[in-house]
C-alpha cells in the first residue's frame, strides 16, 4: 500500500501556529509539528464522527482504551492495563501534573540538556529548584554522563525525561536507559518520562519504555504518550498518561487541580483509529523520514559549509551546530537571510546560542527549498 507524504498543502490562513509567526515569505521549519497530512483512516474516522453531530463531554470509552493496550503490547511488548491509562489535553500539562503532585519544596528536579523548552521551565512554574545534566557527545553520539547524572539526583524530587529525545533525537538504548532509571529508584526520585515520539526511530531502532524495563521501575514511573507527533493531530490536544501504580495514579490524577480538563471526543477518535487502523501508514513514514534526514545529513555535510549535523535516532527534528559559521544569532541569520524559520538553541538551554533546530517532518521538496535557501544565504556572506 502507498501513501502520499510529497503533496504540498497550504496552511496560509488556517491560524497554524507554525505558519502564523513569521511573514508568508518565510519558510517555517521551527515547532514539531509535520507538514504531513494526517492518516486517510484517521480524517475517514473524524469525518464519521461528526456525521454523528454531536459533540458534547466525552470521555475514554473500551474501544480507546483497548487500541491503546494492544498497540503498547505490540510494538513494545509492554502489558499495560486499560485502567492504568488517564487521559489530558497535553503532554505538558502531564508534567506539570506530576512535579506538582509529588516534588516537595525544595527538593529539585533534574533534567538533561538540550532538552525541550516547556521541560527546562516546568521546575519554575512550582518554584522548584533545576539541575541540568549535560549530555556528553562521544563519536558523534550523545551519551548520558553517568557520574553527573548520579550525583544530580542525590535528594532529588523526580527527573523529566525525554525519549526520544528532543531536539537531539536521541532514542536511548536499553543499557543506557536502565542505568538512568535505577539511579532513580536508588535515589527516590520519581521518573517523569515524555515518550511523545515513541514511534519515530530510525535504523531499524525500537524504542523503550522507560516503565517497561522493571516492575520496580514501572512502580515509580509516569509516562506520557500521545498519536499527536507520528500520526500528526497536535491539535486535537490529546494524551494519555501511563501510570501502573494505583497510588500514584490517583495522587497524579487529583493534580489536575480543576486546571487540567478532559479531552474532546474528535482527539480520543484520533486516537484509537491511530492505534488500531495506521500500522502501514506509520511504516512508511518512519522510511520518508528516515529518507528526508538522510538528504538532510547530506546536504549538510556538503553544501552548508560549518554547519554539523548529528545523525538523530528518531523524531523529525535535526539539532545543528552553527559555531563555527562565527555567527552571533544563527537563528536570526537565517531567519533575515534565507528567509527559513528555525528555532533557537537558546530555548532549549544552549547558552552558547550558536544552535538551531531544523523540522524536517514535511514534504521533500519543502526541505529541498529550505536547505537551498540556508545555502544561498551562507554562499552571499
């Protein structure tokens, strides 16, 4: 079966966050959010749930429930009950959730960095104290310095992860991740594990659960998971949290504090026909991304001169280095030069602000124009 990933749909007025923010001359390749078409069976799926007419409260019926158990099983192997599941407008609003419900004051939260910009400001928003970790970068892989992370969490509340990770697409490997995990547990801190693009790994990559690696590490682990990223319906604005501790899922689940609501029916549709109706569509997807950041490496290494690029493991999202373009603001440049819209390192931690993010979940031709706008501009400096 073929799918359609090359089609260039117009978003110019649609009040898409990602092409509202600059001007219509600007190429905008910043927020993680695809220039893809949804899945046929999803848009089928919507379009017979408004034929229905009516859209009042909703909640998380069997049918969502159990399309979310047997993909879990399936593509991780990992057995999760229908009732371990509640369901949120957001993968932010989980964490958030949870640093409220069971860091106390004082205690930190820890995190790696670069890492994702609403994960770097949740400590701050519950006025707990942030210890970042740098990642190492080792043969053009970047690792978890173990000895940082250990001596980081030594009396700390909880640890935010992000696997895949974003911006640097790491997808971490099972010895690595079982090491963060039990340096938690020995520790105390609760593992708050953003698992928004499970499904985009590359090389023949699976990703890991965090929860799936122990009973014991399931105990103190709350993973959040949503179709939003692979299959495209960000703004549908459904998650849905993992939590197979009882306790700790009612603490969690009372943290919504009258702030956190329910989800709309037309996210929970999305979400079950993901799970249950797009396994070929997902497939060929993973290869068109894979295709497009291997053009993306490419065309780094060879027409975008002091540009480095890391191969990422997973999302669609390239983390570049810019240092030695001997720019103050890459962003900036070529944001004003190559009129292409990126994102800044700086909001993901890079103080040396020589950074930028590059999506390249969307059509071919599009990051075809964006690549040979960024040369241009380097090529009149």
């Amino acid at each position: 079966m073929s799918f359609d990933f090359d089609t260039l749909h117009s978003r110019l007025g649609t009040g898409s966050t990602k092409w509202s923010r600059y001007s219509q001359h600007v190429l905008p390749m910043w927020i993680a959010d695809m220039d893809i078409a949804a899945p046929p069976a999803v848009l089928q799926a919507l379009h017979a749930r408004l034929d229905q007419q009516l859209l009042g409260y909703s909640m998380a019926g069997g049918d969502v429930r159990d399309a979310i158990v047997a993909d879990l099983w399936a593509k991780y192997a990992w057995r999760v009950r229908p009732e371990e599941l509640l369901f949120l407008p957001g993968v932010e609003p989980g964490f958030n959730m949870a640093l409220h419900a069971f860091v106390q004051p004082g205690q930190a939260v820890v995190l790696q960095t670069p890492n994702y910009r609403p994960i770097r400001l949740a400590p701050g928003h519950w006025g707990l104290p942030r210890i970042e970790v740098p990642f190492g970068l080792i043969n053009g892989e970047y690792i978890t310095p173990m000895p940082a992370m250990r001596e980081a969490l030594s009396g700390a509340g909880a640890l935010l992860l992000s696997n895949p990770h974003n911006p640097i697409g790491k997808v971490f490997p099972r010895e690595e991740l079982l090491a963060v995990a039990n340096a938690c547990l020995k520790h105390g801190a609760l593992i708050i594990s953003d698992e928004i693009h499970a499904e985009l790994c590359f090389d023949a990559r699976r990703h890991i659960p965090t929860a799936s690696l122990s009973p014991e590490i399931a105990q103190r682990t709350i993973t959040l998971m949503s179709a939003s990223k692979a299959y495209n319906v960000a703004g549908l604005k459904t998650c849905f949290a993992v939590v197979q501790n009882a306790e700790v899922r009612e603490r969690f689940n009372q943290a919504r504090c009258g702030m956190v609501d329910s989800v709309s029916p037309l996210g929970l549709e999305a979400t079950r026909a993901a799970y249950s109706q797009c396994g070929d569509w997902l497939a060929a997807l993973v290869q068109y991304l894979q295709a497009n950041r291997d053009y993306l490496l490419d065309a780094v290494k060879t027409r975008l001169p002091g540009v480095v690029m890391h191969a990422p493991q997973g999302t669609f999202l390239a983390w570049l280095d810019c240092s030695a373009l001997g720019l103050d603001d890459p962003q900036q440049f070529f944001l004003e030069q190559a009129k292409v819209g990126l994102s800044a390192g700086i909001e993901f931690g890079d103080n040396s602000q020589q950074f930028v993010r590059l999506n390249f979940g969307c059509p071919r031709a599009m990051l075809e124009e964006g690549v040979r706008r960024m040369e241009i501009s380097l090529q009149k400096r």
